[in-house]
C-alpha cells in the first residue's frame, strides 16, 4: 500500500486508532521496550529510525505528517515520563524551529500537518513563533492543543 502519512515522533503510537495503520510510516529517533509502573509493557517501535531535525524522505512525499514532539524539560532521564515522551534538549527552539522546516519539507503542497502540544512546560505561543506558516485549526483539550496547518503554495 502506498505509504501517505508520515508520523515523524510516533514513540508508543497512544494517539494512533489504529497503530499499524498501513497507510503510515512511523518513525522516531529511539527504540525501547520497558515496564512501566503500572506493570504496562511500553514499546517504541518504528519502521524507521530518524530525526525530525533531518528527516530520511524526499521533499513533498507525504499527504499528511503528524508531528507530536516531546514537550517536557525538567524531568530526569529514569522517569516514566521520559520513557513515554522523551525530552526537549536546551537547543529545543532550534529543534522545533528545524523540525517544523522538515516537516513541511517532506509535505506535499496541499497536505495536511498535524502538531500536538501539551502546554507544561512552554507556552504554545512560543512554539507556534518557530514557523512561518499560520495555522487553520487550533484546538485544545485541558493543557493539550491540536495545531492543524496547509502546506501552502509557496
Ligand atoms: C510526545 S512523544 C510522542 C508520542 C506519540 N505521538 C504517541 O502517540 O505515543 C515524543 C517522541 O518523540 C521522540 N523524539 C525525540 N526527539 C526526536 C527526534 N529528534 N526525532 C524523532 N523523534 C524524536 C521521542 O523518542 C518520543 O517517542
């Protein structure tokens, strides 16, 4: 089946409806399998390994990327809040910022980029700054937003 959507942070793949949708290519930057305190198995377990910073794909090869990067930094790094959502590092205006510019990169013209932000730790404000494109749809759930954007023209 023709692969349409990018997910470039699928980490445990929890926002997924179906998590072995074939019309998707999961990727993440690590792979791991642990026990989390609620005796749950948590796996990350992507098709590819990369980095949203550098994405492995050609321009415009996807109808649809979803972008879900981690949205914490305080924690340390043996909590299960690292486990399940990793960590922004202290560069994360320049890692979102390029993340962004990868993610519309690998868009077709016309698609669909959906970016989700959990407001803990930073302000979605401060994190719609690192992109020139206006969203269409903002949409939030108690401290988690839904950011819905049109690869644009130009
Ligand atoms: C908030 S979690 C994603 C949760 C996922 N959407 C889900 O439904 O379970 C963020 C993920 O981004 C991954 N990540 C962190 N830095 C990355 C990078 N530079 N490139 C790709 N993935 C990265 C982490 O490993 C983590 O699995």
């Amino acid at each position: 089946m023709k692969k349409q959507i990018l997910d470039v942070c699928c980490g445990g793949r929890m926002w997924w409806h179906n998590k072995e949708d074939a019309r998707a290519v999961y990727m993440d930057n690590r792979e791991l399998e642990c026990t989390l305190c609620d005796g749950r198995v948590f796996r990350v377990s992507p098709d590819v390994i990369g980095d949203f910073r550098n994405i492995p794909f050609p321009d415009e090869s996807f109808a649809m990327v979803l972008f879900d990067p981690p949205h914490l930094t305080h924690h340390g790094e043996k909590s299960w809040l690292f486990k399940k959502y990793g960590k922004l590092s202290k560069n994360w205006r320049e890692d979102l910022a390029q993340g962004f510019k990868e993610c519309f990169r690998v868009l077709k013209t016309g698609g669909t980029l959906i970016f989700k932000w959990s407001e803990i730790d930073i302000k979605l404000p401060d994190i719609l700054r690192l992109t020139v494109v206006q969203p269409v749809i903002l949409h939030k759930k108690q401290k988690t937003h839904f950011v819905i954007f049109l690869k644009p023209d130009n």
